[in-house]
C-alpha cells in the first residue's frame, strides 16, 4: 500500500507539471508579450552585409499568431508565422509574398522584449545561426 501511494503521489506532481507547462505553451504568446491583436509596431533595422538601414511596419490584425511584416523602403511583405515564444521573446518564420526579387525568403525573425513599447529585431538567413540584421520595433 505504501508503494501504491508513493507512486501515486510521484504520478500527481509529474501530472501537475505537465499540466502547468502545457498551459503555459498555450498562454504564454497572448500572456507574455505586448504584441497583441490590433497593433502596429514600427522601426527600423541595420543589414550588415549591405551597410543599410530599411524600414519595419508590423502589424497583427488578429489573433491567429500569424503577424503581416512590410519593409517599405525595400518593397515587399509578407508575414510571420510564429514558431516559438517564452516571457521574454518571439520566434517567427518569414514568409515574404510580395517582392521575392528584393527580399529572402523563409528567414527568421526573433523579438526580444525591451520594454513595455518596443522589441529587439534580430533577422538570421534562413540557415544561419548568426544574425544579419538588427533593429527595434515601436509600439504605435
């Protein structure tokens, strides 16, 4: 009976952690970040490999974890599709639909939360480990 309720009890605290992680993946993107549904950040970023600044307007008109990315000095856009997110930051794919000719396709985006109204922008080739560009982003 004493091994019954001992694993019983170990079995309770696996299940609660479980259970608490869980919930946390699935709230933590709403919860732990500013960038919610009918917002609009803007910024700029700085390529290194071009010596160029361009322009960023991100918005996320709803609450589907898909952000719409326009980089309007370079003329194209797209989206972002999110891929992982914790309290203090956001990890997209990029997905470029209009103006392919003059924007790479599939790359990464990470956000690191600065404060309340404005993020880090780190953008990493598609299979790179080190970042290309870096900026911040606004809230508006």
């Amino acid at each position: 009976m004493k091994q019954l309720f001992k694993s019983l009890k170990y079995f309770s605290i696996v299940l609660f952690v479980l259970i608490s992680q869980v919930s946390c993946k699935s709230t933590s993107f709403q919860s732990s970040t500013m960038l919610k549904p009918a917002t609009v950040w803007k910024g700029a970023a700085y390529q290194y490999n071009v010596g160029h600044s361009w322009d960023i307007t991100v918005s996320f008109p709803q609450a589907n974890q898909q952000f719409i990315i326009q980089y309007p000095s370079i003329g194209c856009s797209g989206y972002w599709r999110l891929l992982n997110s914790d309290h203090q930051s956001l990890e997209f794919r990029e997905v470029i639909t209009e103006g392919q000719d003059k924007c790479t396709n599939n790359g990464r985006v990470v956000l690191k939360k600065k404060d309340d109204v404005s993020y880090e922008f780190y953008y990493y080739w598609p299979d790179d480990q080190e970042f290309n560009a870096y900026g911040v982003i606004f809230k508006r």
